[in-house]
C-alpha cells in the first residue's frame, strides 16, 4: 500500500458501514452499532483526556492555510509549548492502549504522539480527527470487531499493527522517503520478527537533514551493539523510538515524548524538542532511521 491516498470517507467507510449503512442490516443491529459508534466518539471527546473541542476547531482553522506537513508540525509543537503532555506508556496502567482510547492529550508516548498529530493535521474538526483514528489505526475493521460496547476500543485486535516496520510498510502514515535521505544500508541484525538484510535505513552519519521536511515521522533503528538496543530486537521491533520533524529556520527539530532526561538539554517525562542533529549525537542506541512522509489526506 506504499503511497497509499486516504480520505475521510475511506477511513469511515468500515465503521459507517457497521454503524448501519450495509444492505440488509436489520434496524436493531443498526440501533445498537449507532450507539456504539455515538459511545466511541463521546470516550474520546467528551472527557478530561482531550482538548476542548472548541480549542482544537479553532486551532485547525488556524493552521488550514499550511502545507499538510506544516500542519502535522505545528500540531506537534503545539503539544510542546503547552508542556502539559507527560510521557507514559500506552500499555501501562492508565495508559491509552491499556484504557482502550484513541484520543489522550495529556498523557502520551511516541506512538501515539505522531498518530495524533497527523490525525488532527489531516482532519477539519475535532470530530474528525477521532474518526481518522479509528480509520488509520484499525485500518478495514468494523466497529464490532474492534469497538466494545462503552466506546473503547481493543488494541489487542490484530488489525491494528504492533510493530514500526509494519506501520512504515503499510503506507497509511504515508509514503516512505528514506531512500531520499542518504545512502541506505541493509540492517544485517535483524530481530526474530524481521530476517536479517530486509530492512534497510540511512544510517546516523549518512542522514542529509536538508532533504528532511516539517512533518516527517522519523523512525529510529536501534542499535544492537547496546544493551537497550539488544532489548528491542529480542522484543521483534527493530525500530526503538518514533517522532516528528519540524524545520526551523534550514535546521531540522525533533518533536517527541521523552521518556528520560537529555543531560543539558531537557529535562524529559514530556514532549520534549531538540535539534535533530544533536540528538543523535547524544543517543548511542540508535544506529540510524527511516522516514515516512505524509502528502495526501
């Protein structure tokens, strides 16, 4: 699916239909599907776990006149000048995943930081956002599979992808552009998910930063010489950590949940921003990345 264009209608298609669209659902099933979408939707928006309707609307009229990248990037930054977005796991105890949400902007991890921000960058309205959520990360499921009868969703569904490299190969977050950002060469590790020689990426010194653009999603391969990077190929990942470029002024910025600190550079435990470039020269477990870019809706 590499270049993969989605509208919000596509995304929609499986949970409108589920919710009473198909031929020859009967009104009770149709009742009852309605009612569990209604209950997805209010989980995700009517709660202390997401901005103000109101403040996102506005904010996505704001940005409309950008690039969809630039759109992707402020959303970012926006999450990193507020300040408020802590770093938690999403399968921990009140964590996303664990809860079942699509939507929680006061606590986050990489993952489902840059779904987030490329959902609200691709979508019009608050409303919008969750159900390009639902579209992207559970991507041809129908409610019933995947949405329970309180509105949560289960992340444990298999349609929804566990691993970087799947979610790169799907072409869902968009087109992978690593090829246009250095040299790239073949990961000869590999981790018991993915054989040695079919991944590839542009290792750390080869990166050219100028070719990287405002809301790219970076993905980082771990290095397996560290005993952090051993820890995530023996999990089956290959990739240990995930966010969001802006360009500021010809220099490339990571925009990303901090688990940890950066010694002299921030103080992590939130979304945190730094020079790419210096972040990679300070992170021994990565190795190098590969890049998806988001160009359609």
């Amino acid at each position: 699916m590499r270049g993969l264009v989605i509208g919000v209608g596509v995304l929609l298609g499986c949970a409108l239909t589920a919710a009473g669209q198909e031929t020859g659902i009967d009104d009770e099933r149709q009742e009852r599907l309605m009612e569990r979408y209604e209950k997805m939707v209010n989980f995700n928006l009517k709660t202390d776990h997401a901005l103000p309707e109101g403040e996102i609307d506005s904010l996505m009229r704001s940005f409309e006149p950008l690039r969809l990248g630039d759109r992707i990037a402020a959303w970012a930054d926006y999450f990193h000048q507020r300040g408020d977005a802590a770093y938690k796991f999403g399968l921990e105890e009140g964590g996303y995943a664990h809860d079942g949400r699509l939507v929680d902007d006061f606590s986050t991890d990489c993952i489902l930081f840059f779904y987030r921000v490329t959902e609200l960058g691709r979508s019009a309205s608050a409303l919008e956002a969750v159900q390009f959520a639902f579209g992207t990360r559970f991507y041809g499921a129908t409610l019933e599979e995947v949405v329970s009868e309180d509105g949560r969703v289960d992340y444990d569904n298999p349609v929804h992808l566990d691993y970087s490299i799947d979610i790169i190969r799907s072409g869902i977050w968009g087109s992978e552009v690593t090829e246009h950002l250095g040299h790239l060469v073949r990961d000869m590790a590999g981790s018991s998910r993915y054989e040695k020689g079919t991944v590839r990426f542009v290792p750390t010194e080869k990166i050219l930063f100028s070719s990287l653009r405002s809301g790219d999603i970076i993905f980082f391969v771990s290095n397996e010489e560290t005993s952090s990077g051993r820890a995530v190929r023996e999990s089956g990942a290959i990739i240990a950590h995930v966010g969001i470029v802006r360009v500021e002024d010809g220099e490339a910025y990571l925009i990303h949940p901090a688990a940890k600190p950066l010694p002299g550079v921030y103080e992590g435990g939130k979304v945190e921003k730094v020079l790419l470039k210096a972040y990679l020269r300070r992170i021994e477990n990565f190795k190098g990345i590969k890049v998806c870019r988001v160009e359609n809706f």
